[in-house]
C-alpha cells in the first residue's frame, strides 16, 4: 500500500527553522517527483516546492525562494523540507504528495494522485 507520512511540524517563533519530513512506504521514490504544499484557513492549497527524485531538480514558490530548501534521501525514500526565516504568513497544514515520472507543473496540487496527511505548521509570537 502507497503511504507518504509527514512530519516535523510544530509551533515556531517568526525568523526560526523547521524540518518537513516526507517518508514514503510501499512504493520506492526513485522515480517521483515530490511535491509541498501548504493550505491555510480559508485558502486553496498552495504549491510550495517540489523535488524531481532521479536527480535533485528543484523549483520553488516566489515566496519561499531562498527561504526554504528541497531534499531528498534516497536511501531513506525520504524527501525533506528546510523552512528557516518563517514569516506568520507560512502558517498552514504542509503536505507532501508524489507523482511517478512527471516534474512538469510539479507546483500544481492537480498533478498528484498520492498525498500524505499533512502537518501542522504555526509561525506565531
């Protein structure tokens, strides 16, 4: 059975660092594009940055260039995000979500057949 699991969300202060996990099991990541997204209350859900496996290309939303990192483990079926330098305006639920052999419109929430169950992310003094 096809499961990705996030992980690594919580509560920060504005300016700190969090580390997203994404672990996926039943399935080998080798070929998947990985995707993060994020939704806030009453918002559609955002494509934050997406990983294209086989080879580490990355993209990125503007708001998070520079800001957040993309990774990924292969011998861990991994895939990872770095957020430092939050802002209150990246609170949100963050998902990890994977498609096999696609990485064009990888920040599209409609290229994704498989998604994870999202984690919690509060950016607050």
């Amino acid at each position: 059975q096809l499961q990705l699991v996030e992980s690594g969300g919580g509560l920060v202060q504005p300016g700190g660092a969090l580390r997203l996990s994404c672990t996926a099991s039943g399935f080998t990541l080798d070929y998947y594009t990985i995707g993060w997204f994020r939704q806030a209350p009453g918002k559609e859900r955002e494509g934050v940055s997406c990983i294209r496996i086989s080879d580490g290309s990355a993209r990125y939303v503007d708001s998070v260039e520079g800001r957040f990192t993309v990774s990924r483990d292969s011998a861990k079926n991994a895939a990872y995000l770095q957020m430092n330098s939050l802002k209150p305006e990246d609170t949100a639920v963050y998902y990890c979500a994977a498609v096999p052999r696609v990485f064009s419109k990888c920040l599209s929430p409609y290229t994704y057949p498989y998604w994870g169950q999202g984690t919690q992310v509060t950016v607050s003094s």
